[in-house]
C-alpha cells in the first residue's frame, strides 16, 4: 500500500491509490487533492458536456476524475476533455494515455493558479491541441490553440460572446451557454 501522507510520488505509486470519486492529480509529481468543488464550477462543467454532447463530431467526452497520463510525474484529472476519433487509441483502463484534442479547465478559488500556469504549460509542451480556461465567477473562456508546440491565445469571450473553434469546424459556441 502507498503511503497517503505522502505528497511526493511516481505514476506507479499514484495509479496504486484506491479508486475513488474525489479529484485528485499527479502534478510534477506531487500529489494534489482538491476540495468538492462549488455549485457553480459544476454547474459550468454540465452546461458545457451538454453544449459539447451536442456539437463534437465523434470520438469520446471525458470529465473529471478521469485521468490523462502524460508521464511518469504528471497525470492531472482535466474538468472536461475530448478525444477525436482518431485517438480512441488513447484509452486505457482507468486514465487516457497522451495528449486529448481538447481541454476545458473551469476556475475554482483553489485551483486556478495550477489551471492558468502549471496545467497551461504541461498542456502545452504534452502537444493538445486546443484548451479552453472557463471562469464561472467572471463569466469569460480564454481560448488557446497549439500552434508549433506553442499556445496561441486565440480570444476572451465573456458571457455575450462567441467563438469557433478549430476543432469543431464552422460551430458557433455561445459562451452564455457555458453559465445558463
């Protein structure tokens, strides 16, 4: 059995924890758990799987815990993430192995400082290909694009706002939708 006091750990040690429902991630090989989340990051993250059930075309929608594994010190649990069609290949057991087409990290009060610095960048060096930060307090999404290794911020939309993404062809996304 892994020691739970622990706060420093390998994958293997990590994927040895019990099955449970509570967030937790492998950050740069520390272990990060969050507390329950509040009312509005879940009612965001619902609004959103329902807009994306709707808009993607195939593949598989995610959300947390799931687990993405992206190496031996870093497996986070995203809010929402998307795997086209042709990355099924990417599911494995318990955790998505590499990186997903698309991430929506939503802002809580503890763990928006890792969403907007630690995750952004582990996205981005991981290689996925577009990654959404969504504010429910402040009602915005940021919007970034990989674009040769590097994310590309494409846009602020507040909640009388808009955008297309590239992953989803000429699909208007009403950001109002992400806070109904």
């Amino acid at each position: 059995m892994v020691d739970m006091i622990r706060t420093r750990m390998t994958a293997e040690e990590f994927l040895a924890l019990p099955e449970t429902t509570a967030i937790h991630e492998l950050l740069d090989g520390e272990v990060y758990m969050a507390p329950p989340p509040m009312v509005e990051h879940q009612s965001s993250s619902m609004n959103i799987i329902a807009l994306l059930l709707k808009i993607i075309p195939g593949g598989r929608l995610f959300h947390a815990p799931t687990g993405v594994y992206f190496d031996e010190a870093n497996i986070p649990e995203p809010d929402v993430f998307w795997l086209s069609a042709d990355n099924l290949g990417k599911i494995k057991g318990r955790y998505v192995e590499g990186a997903p087409d698309l991430i929506v990290e939503i802002f809580s009060n503890s763990t928006a400082k890792r969403d907007k610095e630690d995750k952004f960048h582990l996205y981005e060096k991981h290689g996925v290909r577009e990654y959404w930060m969504v504010d429910p307090s402040n009602q915005y999404v940021e919007v970034y694009l990989l674009k040769d290794g590097v994310f590309d911020r494409t846009g602020v939309h507040d909640k009388s706002g808009s955008f297309t993404s590239s992953l989803f062809g000429d699909v208007v996304i009403q950001v109002a939708a992400f806070f109904a």
